[in-house]
C-alpha cells in the first residue's frame, strides 16, 4: 500500500522547482516574500512545500524558523484566524525557550495574540446569543462549563465560571503586556505587528510559514486564514508560502462577497495584493507518469534501502534529460536495477503499460493521488484474490480496474455481463475490437459507449481480454458490480433492473415501479445482492448500492427493517457526515441514527451533522429527536 502523505522523497524531479522557490526567499534577505504553490487536488502541493523547507533547512548560512499550518485541522473546532495567529507565537516561544533568547518578548507577543483571540472570538461567537454575557465573559468556551453553554443546559454558577475565567485572563494579559494607555482592536492589532518584528529581530530568524490544505476548507475558513496571513504579510523576516488550488480560492472569495459572477480581474487583483510570487505544480506528461509509477513500486519492493534511493535519484536525473530526448521506459528502470526480482520485474511492465492511459485519460489526467488510489485499489484487489485462493493475471486485474474507472458505466456493465454469461467467462465480442485496435484503427463503427480515444489505447492494452477468461478478475473486482451469472434463475428483466440499480446516483421512483411488477423471489433476490455488495462498502458516505437499496424499501417497505439493522450493524468508523442528510429524512434510519450518536467514537462532523439535521423540520426523525 502506499500512503497518502506529503512526502520530501522526490519522485517527479519536482526538486529543481523546490529549490528555485527556497533560492528566491534566501535572496530575499530578510526582506517580506509571500509565494503561492497552486495545482490541482492531489498533484502534489503539500510534498512540494516540504521539499521546498527542506531546501531551505539545508541551507548554513541562513536561520529559519518554520510553521507549518493546515487550516482543515481547525475547522469545525477552532476559529482558523485565531489559531494561525497563536501556532505562530507558540512556535515563537518554543524557538525562544529553546535558544533562551528574546523568550521574555516571545511571551508578550503571545499574551497579545491571546487578548486579540478574546476580542476577536467573542464578538462574534454564538455564545453571545446564547447566554447575552459581555465579550469579555465568553471565554467559558474553554472551560468545563463551555460544554453545557453550547448545549443550552445553563445555570447560575455555569455563567459566574465563565466570567471568572474571562476576568482572569484579562488579568494575565495586563500583566505581561503592562498598562497601556487605550486597549482597542486596531491599536494593539499594530503593536502586535511592531512587537511581532522586535521579536524576530531579536530571535535573528526568518519566519518562513507554510500554508496548507486551503483549497479542502470551506469559503469563511480559507478567506479567515487570508485575513491572519494579511496581519503579518510584508513584515521583515517573514516568507508565506500558500498551497492551495486556485480554483478552489477564487469560489470562495466570490461565497465571501456574495456575488456569484464575480469578475475574474476583480478576484485577481485581490490574490495579487497577498502573493508576490506565483508558482505552479508542474503537471505531469506519460515520461513524469511512468516514471512516478514505477517508482512507487520500486519502494514498494524488496529492494535495500540504499539501493531504492540509488534507483530514485538516478529516474530524477533522467527525468530533467528528459527535454533531450532522454526516456524513462521499462528498459532504463530495468537496467538500474542488478537481478531485478520477478515480481518487481512484472510490476514495472505494468506501469510501463498503463502510463500512457493513466495520461490522458481524464478521470486520472496523470494526478499522483489519483495514481496512488489506483494501486492501492490494485493491492487490495490482488490480496482479496489471494486470501481466496483466486488465480488472477495481476495485468488482466489492473486493465479491468482501468476501464472501471474510465470507461463509461454502460461499457463496463456490458462488458461484466459478458463475462458472467458468456463462454467460459470470455468476452468474446471484444476480439475483433482489439485486435483492430492493435493495428491503429480509429474504430469509428463502435456503439456509443465504446468509442473515444480512451477506449481505442484501452482495447489496444495486453492482455487481450477477448480470449481469456475474466471470471477471476471479474470476482474479485465486484466492489462496483454484482455477478450475476445465467444459472443465478433470475429473469432477464430482473437483471437489467438490478444492473441499473447499482448505477444509480439517487433513488428512483421508475425503478421501483419496475421492481414492484417482479415477482416476490426476484425482488428478494436483488436486495440480497445488493447486502452482499453494501457489506462490502469501507466508507459510508453515499455509495451507489446506497441509492438501490433505498429505492428497493420504496417498493417493498417490508425490507425496511432489514436495512435498518444492516446500518446499525456499521461500525462508525465507517460513517461520513454525508450520509446523514440521506438517512435522516428516513424514518426506518432512526434507530442506526440513535445508535450512532450515542457510540463515543463516533467522529464529531457526523454525530453534529446528526443533531442538527434530525431537528429539522421534514426530517424523519424531527417528530420524536434522534437521542
């Protein structure tokens, strides 16, 4: 398996881009930089600011002084610009306590950030609705009574806690930061930033703040984390590097002023006035792609360590030839590598194979997330065929789970359905097609859902499925369609209604006036099936077999009870907040809902997902509460 974690380990030759980004704030000489790393989701942002630290940490002659931030880790729990602004003056004092400089200073700047955290949080937090408290009374939030304020459950000595603690803090505050003469927001948001220089200066470090994780925020946190970088941006010493997908940062600046069709130059001119430099993920062509797969499966392999990392380096080197002419290919991998082991040998074919598709194929477009789900799908897949005892061509696998990801849902259907009822589990209509594929024709004449430049580099892929029997490969991928073989004794029409049920992206009301014209053993037949493929389901958000089995209960109410023990039967480390909207308008999920939320480690966004909606009226639960 292979993780999903940034990584300074660098696969992509993405270290020349690295390096000129940490050059550019080394030049910089103290003087203020702010730089934004943009790509798409899972090209590869978070690994390049680690590189890009990296770089600079292995710099001598500079003193660099790191903060990495993710605002997702605060969101829902924490205000993302108070956070910010206290990571870095904790990070301040740490540096100051370990070199026993300036600490004096750093222990000021944080008794200012926390008097900013009181003034700033609690003019707009809910809790000053809820209990009608002065701002300075509302740092109960932090206390042990601030969980019975949030849950409404007040009594006199919850509010006299909350004022005592705020009254205290204050206290603290005026000790370290002294009498001041006015205590407003915009006179010591400007001390904060003078004393904030001061400290630097006397720290004699760079700040250098890594931003990350933006563009996974929703709007008010991504604009609230802009606003705390705009607080120290353009200050001495101080460098911001802001990974996020630009794409993602400009829809939430229009949420942010509300104006849907906002104009481009406006949103431009707003990111220019925060990033001085822009840089980009380079996006990856089929020799970056190869080359990213067949080094995945070298660290995977058995090699030495030191060897793994020989092979690394010497890919990185061939990669920046690669405007030469110079390939990365099956061949030169294969040559590093001194009595490669077969089944290393066998993965490099593969990769060798796949990355042109893996390319240009649009689902995939060569992004190294997308890459990495591949072969962890891929990993699982082969260890459920060997925990089986299920002989599976690890080729023939890999091509079957590429057309399930890219090819449309009707191909791939018909293409299971072949194999469940043809002969000997060949497809055998595919022949022709791939053998003219081979050849280079344009296959023009294909149905509609077959045609496409995809479909044409997939038919020409080995191995050659028209020959050869998918049952294996077909049995271990069913995750996404059931078998449904011809000796199963279901009707014809029943097995288009449950092949279309398992496509399904929202109940159907069709589809369960055609289930209720089936028989009673065919109808039970298909919700059987479809248990089958939920118990397989690792992740409860909105899987397809979600949306067949609700439109099952809409034709036959009696299976009702059925499912709603299967969903109490989930474990909630399974369950996704998104599935709740769902559930929560049915009346058969109550219990599961009950169940759910009373399990303590159930994770927070599901279970306040549960108690907000299930209060709602239209909810199936609204009548009596989900408790």
């Amino acid at each position: 398996m292979w993780s999903d974690n940034e990584t300074s380990r660098d696969f992509l030759n993405f270290r020349c881009v690295a390096e000129t980004a940490a050059e550019m704030i080394v030049q910089a000489n103290g003087q203020p930089l702010s730089m934004g790393v943009s790509g798409g989701w899972g090209a590869g942002k978070s690994s390049m600011l680690s590189l890009i630290s990296e770089s600079l940490r292995a710099r001598d002659d500079h003193d660099y002084l790191f903060v990495h931030f993710n605002a997702w880790l605060y969101q829902g729990y924490d205000d993302a610009r108070a956070a910010m602004l206290q990571v870095i003056a904790e990070r301040l004092v740490e540096h100051g306590e370990g070199k026993n400089t300036a600490l004096d200073d750093a222990k000021e700047l944080l008794a200012r950030v926390n008097w900013l955290r009181v003034a700033g949080l609690t003019a707009s937090s809910v809790l000053s609705v809820a209990t009608g408290l002065p701002a300075a009374g509302l740092v109960g939030a932090t206390l042990a009574a601030g969980k019975r304020l949030f849950d409404r459950k007040l009594a006199p000595e919850d509010i006299e806690a909350a004022e005592e603690a705020g009254a205290g803090l204050a206290a603290e505050a005026g000790r370290l930061l002294g009498p001041k003469e006015e205590l407003t927001p915009p006179r010591q948001i400007e001390d904060l930033r003078t004393h904030f220089v001061a400290t630097l200066e006397k720290l004699d470090v760079t700040l250098v703040v890594c931003v990350d994780d933006l563009d996974r925020c929703l709007p008010a946190t991504s604009i609230a984390t802009l606003e705390a970088i705009r607080l120290f941006l353009f200050l001495p010493r101080t460098a911001f590097v802001i990974a996020a997908d630009d794409r993602m940062l400009r829809q939430a600046v229009r949420v942010h002023f509300g104006i849907e069709d906002l104009a481009d130059d406006f949103i431009t001119n707003y990111f220019d006035k925060l990033v001085q430099v822009p840089l980009r993920v380079p996006p990856l062509g089929t020799q970056e792609v190869r080359a990213y797969l067949m080094l995945l499966f070298v660290d995977n392999s058995d090699l030495a360590c030191d060897e793994r990392e020989r092979v690394r380096v010497e890919v990185c080197r061939r990669l920046a030839d690669s405007w030469k002419g110079e390939r990365v290919d099956l061949r030169f991998v294969n040559g590093l590598i001194k009595e490669c082991p077969a089944e290393l040998r066998a993965n490099l074919e593969i990769a060798d194979r796949l990355a042109p598709l893996m390319t240009t194929a649009k689902q995939i477009s060569g992004n190294p997330r997308l890459i990495k789900r591949f072969l962890n799908t891929l990993s699982i897949r082969l260890s459920m065929a060997a925990a089986q005892h299920v002989a599976v061509d690890e080729g023939a696998l890999a091509k079957m789970l590429l057309f399930e990801r890219c090819g449309s849902a009707e191909a791939y259907a018909e293409l299971v359905s072949a194999v469940n009822d043809g002969d000997e589990g060949r497809p055998e209509f595919l022949s022709s097609w791939e053998e003219r594929a081979r050849e280079g024709e344009e296959l023009e004449d294909l149905p509609n859902a077959w045609r496409g430049a995809f479909v044409r580099d997939w038919l020409a892929l080995s191995p050659a499925f028209g020959d050869m029997d998918l049952r294996p490969v077909v049995y271990v991928s069913r995750e996404h369609m059931p078998i449904v073989a011809a000796t199963d004794q279901l009707s014809s029409n029943a097995i288009e209604i449950l092949e279309a049920l398992v496509r399904l992206d929202r109940p159907s009301d069709q589809l369960a006036e055609q289930l209720l014209g089936l028989p009673g053993r065919d109808v039970a037949a298909i919700r059987e099936r479809l248990m089958v493929q939920a118990r397989q389901v690792q992740e409860w958000g909105t899987p397809g077999v979600l949306w067949g089995l609700m439109t099952v209960v809409k034709a036959a109410p009696d299976a009702a009870p059925a499912l709603s023990g299967f969903f109490e039967s989930v474990p909630v480390s399974r369950v996704r907040a998104d599935v709740v909207p769902v559930l929560v308008r049915e009346a058969w999920a109550d219990d599961a809902l009950k169940k759910w939320r009373r399990d303590e480690e159930l994770a927070e966004p599901v279970r306040k997902a549960i108690e907000q909606l299930s209060a709602k009226p239209g909810s199936g639960s609204s009548s009596k509460g989900v408790n």
